[in-house]
C-alpha cells in the first residue's frame, strides 16, 4: 500500500503560508486529491515523492523537462555556469551562439529575442505584431492557452456548452477576476479549425488585424492536432490580409522536431514564440521570427526589456540542450516520438480490450486520453460537450497511484522525455490496465 503520509503533513504545513499551499493553481488540491504530492527529486524519466514512492513521470515539469530529470550535462552546463556568474546583465558570448543555433534551426527565425517564460515571450510577440502593423486587435481561438497576460487570458478552460454562445459569435468568457473590459476588447475568439468562420472574421475586421496567434497543436485542452491543410490556409488567410502569423511553441518547440512544429508541418509563421522544453527545466522564453518585423524591437520603436533576460545560467543550459537533442541526427527528438507512439498504441489497444469508450489524440511526443463516444475531439466545444472530464480525473488519480505520473487535469496532456525506455513504456501500459480495473 502506498504511503503518502508525509505529503499530506507538509501540505497541511504549505497551506499556513502558501495560498492555497502552493505556487501555481494547478498544482494544489482542487485538483489533486486528497491532496497535492510532494516531490523530493528527480531521475531520468521518473520522480521520487517525499515518502519514496517511484513514479514514471508523464508530466515532465508541464512538458518543460524534454531530457528528464538530472540529465548529467544539464547539470554539468549548471555548474560550470554556476562557477562562471550566473547573471551580468550584458552581453556574452553564449547569447550570441544560442541565437545563431536557434536561427539554424527554426525555419522562420532571423532574429531572436530571450524573455524568461513562455507568457512574457508571448505578451512580448503581441506587442510586437501591434507596433510593426500599427493595428490593435489580433485573432485567438477558443481552448488555447498563450499565458496568464490579460490580453489573451478567455476562453482557455472547459465550459458548460450553453455558457459558450454560437460558433460564429463565442460569448467572450475571461478566465480570471481583475481583468479589465479594455484589455479584452481587441481580443477576437474564434473556433480552432474552422476555417470559414476564421474568413469570416478576417474580413468582417479587415485592416484592423494585427496577428493570428495559435498553437500549431492545441495543447491546452488536451491534444488536439490540426486538420489536414488547416495551417496552410491559416498562412494563406494572413498572407492575404496583412495579418501576421504567430505560432505559439512553447509547448510544441524542440520537441516534434528540431525546428518544432512550423518544421514538422512546413508551414512557417512570420513571429513564433518558444520556452518549457528549450530550456531543459530552467525558465526561459524566446520570440523568434522575421528580420524585419523582429527589428521593430530596436531602441525608441517597440518596447522589450528584462534584467534576467538571456542569462548565463539559462543560456548555457539551452545551448547543452540543443547540443543533446540534435546529436547524431537528431536521435534523441526520434526517440521521443517512438516512445510516445509506442504507449498512444498500447493505450488504445487497452481500451478496445476492456471495451471502454475512450480514445488517444496526439502523436509522437504528446497525446492526451479523452473518455468520449466520438472517433477524435477536433475542437474546444467538441470537449466541452462530449468529455467526461471527472472520468479522466479518477483514471489518472489511479494511475498516479499505480506509479505513473499524470496531469489530473484533462486540460492538459501527457508528455515524452529522451530518458523513458521500453521498460517504463511496459510500466505505464501495465498502470493503465490496473488503473481501469481499479474503477
């Protein structure tokens, strides 16, 4: 049986002090319970709670830990940075390597800007779009997520069908008190993979449009790949109405392929924003994109500062990074994909043995499982209304129990590291079948 005993003390403890007891919602107890485990290290493709029980770990820091846990040359990138100086606050050397590296490989990047996260590099890529073009509004889609900035921050989580409006007009839904209605007022929400309406609004705001901004794989709610030419006609649709395209791939970047998902797909946005598996565990964020729409971040033009922006620590571990991900023809991005496609086959093997309505979206290096009767979730509403969200929270609590470590949010979605082998591929399929015994 296994003991949590001493998370659950240390939780009691974290509440006194922390809000909630922790440092991120998602992350504490409306979510998981009876309450939030505590984890004390972190190896390879497992983590280690502070009663010692093992996990093979699907999570993966949100998706940031691409290499696993401890990988020795992250750690040995961290020391000899450690040594160094952390942080100058000027330019080095390994800055200007780290960019050159990341203009080889992202096939839209001629200029890079760091930030320290996924959302500033975001909230800077909008700014970014609005100086260049001199127009305000920019085009999100219903269920993606780009970070906690005001701007962007509706229409991310599942809602209840009736609450979300017409697919050509969505009830604009912000997801958190303290917004202001000017802050969302040039925000246009439009369903993800639905090209007419997306014409539709293109030309209804025609010359008013600053950006598209998207996911090239939706990874907020859950795993929602694009359909068949999806992303083409998104470039065509911005290329023929002044609109720049930005692709968000701070979860999907370094991870599909060296270049990320613009690579993977060939279809190339004008700005993309990158971070999480970048940087191997350590915060950082990017903008990339063209020459000379990046260059509107020069002095006196499109405003961008940050006293931790590029530091020594976090670029040197990006630069070992990238070293290990594309050595030997990019082997360890390939493995990511054969493990991952190896449990989405096991998983869906599962199912269909116990006759249990449930599906595997994704590919490769991410998928999420949904608890549905219908083939495939092509968009947010289609979660909203055929999900069984609470299915998916007990499935994964006991698959946590099992020892395999998963998001209990259906929102979110499951994650391959370079450090899981065949045999952790065996421990999660064999979790799974105890786990929807165990229901």
């Amino acid at each position: 049986m296994r003991q949590i005993e001493r998370s659950r003390q240390l939780y009691l403890r974290a509440q006194e002090v922390l809000v909630e007891g922790v440092n991120s919602p998602s992350r504490g107890g409306r979510f998981y319970k009876p309450h939030p485990l505590f984890i004390d290290h972190g190896r390879g493709g497992h983590i280690y709670d502070v009663d010692d029980n093992e996990y093979v770990d699907l999570m993966l820091g949100f998706s940031a830990l691409v290499l696993g846990h401890a990988h020795p040359e992250i750690v040995e990138a961290l020391s000899r940075a450690a040594k160094a100086g952390t942080h100058y606050a000027a330019i080095t050397e390994i800055e200007v390597k780290v960019a050159e590296r990341l203009c080889q490989l992202i096939p839209c990047a001629e200029r890079v800007r760091f930030a320290n996260s996924g959302t500033e590099a975001t909230m800077a890529a909008i700014r970014l779009a609005r100086g260049f073009t001199g127009r305000n509004k920019f085009i999100k889609f219903e269920g993606h997520y780009h970070g906690w900035y005001d701007d962007f921050l509706l229409n991310c989580h599942g809602r209840p069908t009736d609450a979300l409006g017409t697919r050509k007009d969505p009830v604009l839904i912000p997801d958190s008190s303290g917004l202001t209605r000017e802050s969302l007022a040039n925000t246009i929400v439009v369903p993800w993979n639905d090209i007419e309406i997306l014409l539709d609004k293109a030309n209804q705001y025609k010359g008013q449009i600053a950006a598209i901004i998207t996911e090239p794989v939706m990874s907020n709610i859950g795993c929602i790949p694009p359909k068949p030419g999806y992303l083409e006609a998104l470039r065509q649709i911005t290329r023929d109405n002044g609109i720049l395209l930005i692709f968000d791939e701070v979860v999907t970047g370094f991870r599909y392929a060296p270049g990320g998902c613009q690579e993977y797909f060939r279809v190339v946005p004008d700005v993309a924003t990158f971070g999480k598996a970048m940087g191997a565990g350590i915060s950082i964020g990017a903008v990339v994109g063209k020459r000379e729409i990046m260059d509107t971040f020069s002095w006196g033009k499109v405003l961008h500062y940050g006293t931790f922006n590029a530091t020594h620590l976090a670029m040197e571990v990006v630069h070992t990074n990238l070293d290990v991900l594309t050595r030997n023809g990019n082997a360890n991005i390939k493995h990511l994909h054969d493990i991952g496609n190896q449990i989405i086959a096991g998983l869906r093997e599962i199912f269909n043995h116990r006759k249990v309505p449930a599906i595997v979206q994704g590919f490769g290096p991410m998928f999420q499982i949904y608890f549905t009767q219908k083939e495939s979730i092509g968009d947010y509403r289609d979660y909203c209304s055929d999900v069984d969200t609470e299915k998916y929270s007990r499935f994964a609590h006991e698959l946590i129990k099992c020892g395999v470590y998963v998001t209990v949010s259906n929102g979110l979605h499951s994650i391959t590291c370079t450090a899981h082998t065949e045999e952790d591929v065996d421990r999660v399929l064999n979790a799974a079948d105890d786990a929807l015994g165990n229901m």
